[in-house]
C-alpha cells in the first residue's frame, strides 16, 4: 500500500515539475457528483450501497488545486445481525489537471481525511458513543474533465479509499457530475497566494 502511493505521488510530482503554470487570475471551483461505490474485499459480504452525493471545493494553486471535501453514502446490511450506516467521508484534497486535447484534461489527484461510520441501530450499541466510527483514510483519483463552456466542466472520475480499520477496508468508487468556476475575489487570491 505504501509502495502503491509512493508510485502515485512520484509521478504526480513528476508531473508538475514539467508543467508549472500559472493563471493570473486565481480559480474557485465548486463540484457536486453522484457518487457509486464497488467494494473490492469482504465489505460487500456484509453491505451493499445506494447512490451517494459528493461535494468538492478546490483552489488554483501554485502546484494544482487544493480544497477539501465531504461525501456521504448509505450502506444497507444485507443481513439482520449487523446494523446499516452512512458512510460520512471528510477529507482534503489535492488535484492536478493536464490537458490532453483542446477543453479535455486528465485529473489526478490524492484526498486525505476522516471515514466515518454512522450506525442507524441504536439498539445493536451498549452506548451512544460506539454509534459513530472515525477512522483514517486515503483516496487515490484519477479521470477526465471537460470544458463545457468558460465557467462550467464536466468529471468523470474513480477513485481508490483505503479505510484504516481493524481490518483496513477498500473501496472503489465512481463519480460523474458538474463543475462550476468562480474568478476569486482579490482578497481571496492575496489570502492563496
């Protein structure tokens, strides 16, 4: 796992270091998505997902866009001795696009934060407090974005979560959705710079 995120990020590096540009005018990007997920262990044993929503906000950076997001999903047992839940994603993140052809870029990016586990059966837990589980994560992204017009762009992205457990579990998921851009105010570019 170590080694497979090491790879990632070098290439990412790699990747800026030949492809340092600047856009005088500082970005703000604001994303909504459905979102799927295809788990790739035991998971899918006990739990099955319905569509989830995924939320970005990004910023033109010196080295990508930065930002931070949050996705929620609900996870549905498909037998009655464990309970369901929402599976609550908080994270920051890191993107970089390259482009491929005119308004058509290639997206990679890595999101690092918090999984949350949110239980519904209150009656499965002793207390209140083993209804909520935090745990470590990390994502792997990649996909394509499209230019639709000046302000808006369309993703199709998967990405990779490694969701550090007792028993790590890993997740795929899928996302298609919009993407709309904002020019910063200046203060705010002043504030990024």
């Amino acid at each position: 796992m170590n080694s497979l995120i090491l790879k990632f990020l070098s290439i990412t590096f790699l990747f800026n270091c030949f492809s340092y540009t600047q856009n005088p005018d500082k970005q703000i990007y604001l994303s909504i998505n459905p979102l799927i997920t295809f788990s790739s262990n035991d998971f899918e044993d006990f739990w099955n997902s319905d569509v989830g929503l995924l939320s970005e906000f990004r910023f033109d950076h010196a080295i990508g866009q930065l930002g931070a997001g949050l996705s929620i999903m609900k996870f549905n047992s498909k037998n009655d001795l464990i309970p369901g839940f929402y599976g609550v994603d908080y994270y920051f993140l890191y993107r970089k696009h390259f482009e491929l052809f005119s308004d058509f870029n290639l997206m990679l990016g890595l999101d690092i934060g918090i999984y949350e586990f949110r239980f519904e059966d209150k009656d499965y837990f002793e207390s209140t407090g083993e209804k909520n589980e935090r745990e470590f994560s990390v994502k792997l992204v990649s996909g394509f974005s499209f230019n639709i017009s000046e302000s808006w762009s369309s993703e199709l992205g998967i990405g990779y979560s490694f969701i550090y457990t007792k028993k790590r579990i890993e997740l795929t998921t899928f996302r298609i959705g919009l993407v709309k851009s904002f020019t910063a105010p200046s203060w705010l570019q002043e504030f990024l710079e």
